[in-house]
C-alpha cells in the first residue's frame, strides 16, 4: 500500500512545487479538482495540461479522480460561508462544518480507502492528493487525507510552501 500526503498549489511557485514533490518521494498524483485549471499565470503550471506532461517528464503517475472532487452545490455554498466571514478562497484556513458533512455525504459516503490505495498498483509508494488551497484545513483533500487515515491506520503528511519571510523558496 502507497503512504500518502497532500499537496496545495497556492504559496508555491513552479520549481518550488516540483521539487517538493521530488523531495517528498512522490511518484503517484492524484488530482481531486473539478475544473483542472488555475487562475493567474503565476500558476499556469498547474493546468492539467501543463502539469501532467512535467509530472510525466518526472515519471510522476498521474489520475484524475473526478469522483473526490465537491460538486459545484458544495463550491457554492462554501463561497457563501466565505463572502458571510469576509474571507477570500486563497485566505480560508478551514471548512465550514456544512461543507464537510456535504462533502463526506457526497464524495466520501461510498469511498472504500483499502480499493482507493490499491488501484495506484503496487509499484507506487507514494500518493499526492493534489488540489488547489495552500492550508490542507481549507480544502476538501483533508477530509479524503481524514478517511485515509481513520480507515487505513496510517498518517497522511501535507507538503506545505515555505511561510512568508522564512528565507525560502
């Protein structure tokens, strides 16, 4: 069974995201995202396009899991608690308590953790589950990271960009 972690793209820049990955071990990418792109050139990188012919170059697996990614009801109505909290997307640290329950309802209410592990197959020791928010607290891949670990025994780590002013990256 591959270990896991998870991966944002915001707070990272091009060479910084890749390397963290390379350093990490990861050689399996699991995208949980609906729409696949990002916005600002800043992050062009990660368009499906883009990121999966770099991850292919770096012998990086890559699958697209459309089934963890919140539907666009969940997206909305977690906008809603945004604007309500006067807090941008890219400036949320956690989810709202209805969007959890929804999206452990929607997505995670039939997801087998044991069949999920196994169908990187067994040459892959290490899984990214890969979205876009920098804090893995705001963002629906934790709450896949949470089952992961509740069902599989195991610690699922978070790959994380260097903080502000820390002389980094």
């Amino acid at each position: 069974m591959p270990e896991f972690c998870t991966i944002g793209v915001y707070g990272f820049d091009e060479a910084g995201f890749f390397a963290a990955l390379q350093e990490a071990g990861v050689d399996g990418f699991c995208d949980t995202r609906r729409r696949r792109g990002v916005r600002g050139s800043a992050y062009a990188f990660a368009n499906a396009g883009r990121l999966q012919a770099r991850l292919a170059e770096l012998n990086i697996a890559y699958v697209h899991r459309l089934d963890l990614a919140p539907s666009v009801e969940l997206r909305t109505a977690e906008a809603r608690q945004d604007r309500a909290a006067h807090i941008t997307k890219r400036g949320r640290i956690e989810l709202s308590a209805e969007f959890c329950a929804g999206y452990r309802a929607e997505c995670l209410g039939d997801f087998d953790s044991a069949e999920f592990a196994a169908s990187f197959g067994p040459d892959v020791r290490r899984v990214v589950l890969f979205c876009v928010e920098r804090e893995p607290g705001a963002c629906h891949r934790s709450l896949v990271a949470e089952r992961l670990e509740v069902d599989l025994a195991i610690t699922v780590c978070h790959l994380l960009p260097p903080t502000i002013g820390d002389g980094a990256g």
